[in-house]
C-alpha cells in the first residue's frame, strides 16, 4: 500500500511539474519551491558544537535529525583525536563529519567526495558554518590506481549513498542497482599525495560503501603514516573485511574496536576503529 500511495504522489508531483512548466508563474513558482528547498537548514547541537546544516529533502533531514545518535562511535572518535590534526573525510557524503572535525577540533579537513549530487550540500555545509577556510573539497574518487572510470551510482538525491567507482558491486559484495553513472578521474591515496600536494594526513575516516580495501591497497606510502583509521566494513564482504585487515596491519596499524549504533544491531556493518601501538 505504501508503494502505490508513493507512486501515485509521485506521478502527481510529475505531472504538476509539467504543467507549471509551460507557463512563466508556473516556472516562477517552481523555481522558488527548488529555492527555497535548498536554503532550508537545521540547527544541530552535540557535545556544546553547534552546526547549521542544509536539509533540503528527506534524507538530509533524517541525516540532521540522527547527527548524535546515528554513528556516536564516529564522533567519539573525532572527539579523541588532537587538536589542529590533519583529516582525510574519504566518502565525505554532504560533509557532516567533515564540519564536525573541523569545528570541534579545529582539523584541516580535505573531504573527497565524488557524487556531482552531494558536492552542493558539501560546500554549502562548510560554508553556512564559517568553516571554507579549514575543509578543503576534493571532487574525485579514490581507488588504488590513476584511472578514468565511471562512477555507479545507485541513487541521484541529495545526500544518498551507495555508489561505488570502478566496480559493480557495492557495500555489501553484491551488484550494484546502478541507476546514474559517470566518467571521471580516480587516484590511489599515494597519487593524491604526490599529484595533487595534499598533506599527510594524520586520521583517516573512510566510508565509501564497497571499495575501501581497493583504496586501502593503493596507499600503503600515506597508511604508515597515519596515527588512526576509522573504517566502515561490512562483514558480510568478505574480500572487503579480509583485505582491509591485512592493508592496516601492513601499515602497522592495531585494530582496536568495532562498534554501530543500536539502530543498526541486525546488520554486520561495523566502523571499525584502527590506531598505533602508542595510541590510547
């Protein structure tokens, strides 16, 4: 019932569309609902850090509305980690983490995000919060080598997930439901360093749904560097859980932790928390 009631909403909304299409107070009047969608913002408070983010549709306000409770382990760890660090956001999304570090620590922040539908929110994001000149925008995937390929997405709203570059299948192991795709430049975390200057980091936080063990793979020369790793994994990938391990523990890495919120106790996607030996 609730598929045909969002179908027939859907096919209304099309079809209102296209008539306020053919007239000028038609476009007019569409233009400044998209408008006035975009500039919508939610306040969100955690740990005395307050962030204004954009919420122009369903799941950026899910996204604002479960800021604290949606991944704690993840701003547990931002918590932990020294002010003024260095932080590489790897799956950025629209950027909520990314202004967190760098509002709550003051980290320099280099957020790659790939999506030409979330980089909008991304900056908007870091700009409504005052924060363009601690987050830097890196508009291209990651994987283990310099490459073109096309980037599979399997959604095209503002602030989805669940694409993945290079590949078919997603965060789960399995074929992708691939609905939009697009040809771009993908790099290894070693080229990005070495090609493009970005800083060593000294914390990674990586969620890309899927391809973290081809990335973790091309940059060995950035991972014995770094102080920490927070990494979503899903277990029921087993390449993914298996590689990813062995890519940190070559970097001389320690795992330390795997922790969800309780929303998420049916699945076996897990952020996993990676540090060294003298990390508490």
């Amino acid at each position: 019932m609730k598929k045909l009631i969002s179908s027939i909403l859907k096919k209304i909304i099309k079809v209102t569309i296209i008539v306020l299409g053919k007239t000028t107070i038609g476009r007019y009047i569409y233009q400044q609902v998209v408008s006035d969608a975009m500039n919508q913002t939610k306040e969100v408070i955690h740990q005395g850090v307050t962030l204004h983010l954009s919420t122009p549709n369903w799941i950026n306000k899910y996204r604002a509305d479960s800021f604290s409770t949606k991944e704690p382990e993840t701003l547990e760890w931002y918590d932990g980690i020294s002010n003024g660090s260095v932080v590489w956001d790897i799956g950025a999304n629209v950027g909520l983490y990314t202004c967190y570090a760098a509002k709550a620590r003051g980290c320099k922040v280099y957020a790659f995000e790939p999506s030409v539908f979330n980089l909008e929110l991304l900056a908007r994001n870091i700009y409504i919060n005052g924060l363009s000149d601690q987050a830097v925008i890196v508009p291209l995937p990651l994987s283990d080598n310099l490459a073109i390929n096309k980037l599979n997405m399997s959604t095209t709203d503002w602030g989805g997930a669940l694409s993945t570059f290079g590949q078919s299948y997603g965060h789960d192991g399995l074929t992708l439901n691939n609905i939009f795709e697009f040809q771009t430049l993908g790099l290894s975390m070693t080229e990005a360093m070495e090609l493009l200057k970005i800083p060593q980091p000294d914390y990674i936080k990586m969620d890309v749904d899927g391809i973290e063990h081809l990335i973790l793979k091309g940059g060995h020369s950035v991972l014995k560097h770094v102080k920490g790793v927070l990494i979503e994994i899903n277990e029921e990938f087993e390449k993914q859980t298996v590689d990813s391990a062995h890519y940190l523990r070559e970097a001389g890495l320690i795992f330390k932790e795997k922790r969800h919120a309780e929303e998420f106790n049916d699945t076996i996607c897990f952020n996993q928390i990676w540090s060294r030996s003298t990390e508490k």
